[in-house]
C-alpha cells in the first residue's frame, strides 16, 4: 500500500486516539466517580443518603434534559468546537464544586457534571468516531468504549486515595484543573470533524468507486423516532443505565452488606474494569456483522444474571464473579448503541438522534439510585431491589427480539449498513 492511501486511515485511528481519551476524561460526570465522594459528603454536609441520592436524580434529569438540545449543535457546528465548549464548562463546574457548603449548591453542581460529562462529553467522543468509520465502525468504537472504561473506572480508587489525604474539596478541584489540562488541547489540536475536513475518506479509502456514501439515506430525528427499534434501543441502554447505576451508587453499601470491607468492596471496580473492556473490544468486533437483535438479547441477559449474582454475592470467589458479571455486562450494552445507531439510522442526523437516546440513558440513571435506596429503607437489604430489577432487562430483550428494524423509508435508498441490519434479522 502506498504512503498516500495509508495516510487517511492512519488519521482516523488517531482519531479513535483523541476520542478514548476525552471518553476517559467524562470520569468526574460518572458515577462510579462520584460514588467516591457519596460518604464524605455525607459526613461532612450532614445530609441523609436519601437527600444526596435525591439531589443525585434532580441533577442527573436536568442535565439529561439538555442532551437533545446538545445533539443537535454538534451536528450543526462539529464535534471540535461543542468538545471545547463542554471542556471548559465542565472544568468550571468541578471546580465551582469544590466550594460546595450545602445540598443546593451540590444539586446544581450535580446538573452540571452530568451534563457535560456523563452526558455531552461522552456523546461527542463516539459520535466523531462513528463519521470516521463504516465498514470497522464496531472496531473503532470497541477501542474508544474500552480505553474510555478503562480511565473511568480507574477513577474511584484515585479519588479514593486523595480523598482520603486531602479531603473531596481538593479532589474536585483537581479533577476540574485535569480536565481543562487534558481536553482542552485534544479539542484544538487533535479531533476533527469529518475525514473530509482532511480531504480523507471514510475508512482511508481513497478511490471515489469505491464505499456507497452517495446513496446513503439518513433518517431525519423525527423519522427515528418514529421506528419502533429506536424505542427497543432506547429502552435497552436506559435498563443497563438505571440499574448499573444503582449498583454502583450503592456499591461500598452492598458490598458490605454481603460481608466484603470497604475496601474490598471498591477494590471491585477493578475486575468490573477488566472484564468491561474485554467484553467492549469482543463487542466491537462481532457488532459489524452480528445480528442487532441477538446483540442487544445477549446484552440484556447478562445484565439480568448479574443483577441476580449481586444477591449471593460472599467475601471471595462469588464477588469476583459478580464484577466480572456487572462490568461486561454494562459495558457491552454501551458499545452496541454506539455502534447501531449510526448503522440503523445513519450519519446525517447522528448527533441529534444519539443526543435523545444519551437523554434517556442519563436520565434513566437518576431514578436507580433512589429506587434502590428506598428499596433498601423498606426491607432492610438490597436484595428485593435486585430481584426486581433483573425483570426489567428480560422484559426489553424479548422486545429486542420481536421487533422489527427499521426498514426504507418510501422515496429514500438505504445504505450499504442498513441493508447489512436488516439482512441480520
């Protein structure tokens, strides 16, 4: 292959570069991240758990609200601009939350994190990745999905460490500082909209016969919505949100419940991590050529066992198998999103139409955490909480199993990934 046809791919899987990395850096908006900071705000605010999971739902639904809104300017202006925009307002916020004194002030704080981090941070970071890539679009978004996993759930055993020498005050200060540090210069030195803006093609191909971007026929937000299989893909990330959520939010709790330390118990962020990118880049792989439908089913049914291993969960063996379970679980559920989104509804409206599946995905997240309190406050364990969340994920994979997949819309070709969906069924 020649110097010249190379060049194109290699600036994509650069591209895949700078997106792992500000995947990585939506940490601080995560909730594995923040679940660090849960006991010693506890302690130090003197407020209830009830009222810190509250003001958690308050400002996770709010900042969710806007996630469509944010969709829709990144398609507007380009990924580059809106990830400088969100960097510098997310690192505002953090540091802002390290002067937090009371419950208003943090439920702000909370809207704020979740919104650019959880939220529009990480939805920039896989959408350039999808308008980089066709054929090894699974691939590529595998590779940001693990690396990104990765740095996330590294996060609660850093924070951890210097929460404990320097107080969740200077924590956030620091990690408002790292994220103007790290994303900042990614968004203007490093990412790029489209291969185009390169004069590149999708996938590094250079030959104008070769790829079918001239019949590409991308459903607009509206005829999305419309297409029973959005509301299944939907409903199947904000399951895997609300109860991977909940698990984590009350993971040191439940763990310890179930006879592990505290320090047990966060030490199992870290097989969650293993096996979350393990199963991202196993996914990724198989997501270009795999049944949408088995992929989702497959997804909710790990979900669903993991959520019925956290019930017998016991110092040893069976914990470690739990973060195997919960980690590949959630993190499989992620990457298939990101990666049948674009293939099922195409590239013209991405941001758009991923900004309303990322709303109800952070949004969904709010409610775990409260129901599994309030489960908690009622029974005395968490238990019921988990037995009846593993329904949930059962219920949307046999709706991921019967629906149909979006068909041509009548006076619009269909593209080579559409054809490719369907043919799956």
């Amino acid at each position: 292959m020649t110097s010249s046809a190379a060049t194109p791919q290699f600036h994509g899987w650069r591209i895949v570069g700078y997106a792992s990395i500000t995947l990585a850096m939506t940490a601080p908006g995560q909730t594995v991240a923040v679940s660090a900071f849960i006991d010693p705000l506890i302690a130090d605010l003197h407020i209830s758990r009830s009222a810190i999971s509250t003001a958690y739902l308050i400002g996770t639904l709010t900042g969710a609200a806007a996630l469509p809104a944010i969709g829709r300017l990144v398609d507007r202006y380009g990924v580059r601009r809106c990830v400088l925009v969100i960097a510098v307002a997310f690192g505002a916020v953090l540091v802002a939350l390290s002067t937090v004194s009371g419950i208003i002030g943090l439920t702000a704080g909370f809207v704020g994190i979740r919104m650019a981090g959880q939220g529009a941070l990480g939805l920039a970071a896989t959408t350039v990745t999808a308008h980089w890539f066709r054929r090894r679009r699974g691939l590529a978004l595998g590779v940001v999905s693990a690396v990104g996993a990765a740095g996330i759930s590294l996060a609660p055993l850093l924070l951890e460490r210097l929460i404990a020498h320097h107080g969740w005050r200077t924590a956030w200060l620091v990690e408002g500082l790292a994220v103007w540090a790290v994303v900042i210069p990614v968004a203007l030195l490093g990412i790029r909209n489209r291969p185009e803006d390169l004069g590149q093609r999708v996938d590094g191909d250079n030959h104008a016969d070769r790829g079918d971007s001239s019949v590409l026929a991308d459903l607009s937000h509206h005829q999305a919505l419309r297409t029973p299989y959005f509301w299944v893909l939907a409903a199947s990330v904000a399951t895997s949100g609300m109860l991977s959520t909940a698990v984590a939010f009350h993971q040191i709790s439940l763990l310890s419940e179930r006879g592990l330390s505290a320090a047990a118990a966060a030490a199992n962020f870290l097989p969650q991590t293993v096996a979350g990118i393990a199963t991202t880049l196993l996914v990724g792989a198989l997501i270009d050529r795999a049944s949408p439908r088995l992929m989702l089913l497959t997804a909710m049914l790990a979900l669903a066992l993991a959520l019925l291993a956290a019930t017998r969960v016991a110092p040893g063996w069976s914990a470690l198998s739990f973060g195997i379970a919960i980690g590949a679980a959630s993190s499989a559920i992620r990457t298939v999103e990101a990666a049948l989104t674009p293939r099922l509804f195409g590239l013209g409206h991405l941001g758009t139409i991923r900004g309303t599946v990322s709303a109800i995905n952070v949004g969904s997240t709010a409610f775990g955490p409260v129901l599994f309190a309030l489960g908690h406050d009622l029974t005395g364990s968490y238990t019921s909480a988990l037995l009846a969340g593993a329904l949930l994920p059962l219920a949307v994979g046999v709706a991921a199993s019967l629906t149909p997949l979006p068909r041509m819309w009548p006076g619009r070709a269909v593209d080579a990934d559409r054809q490719r969906a369907t043919a799956g069924t």
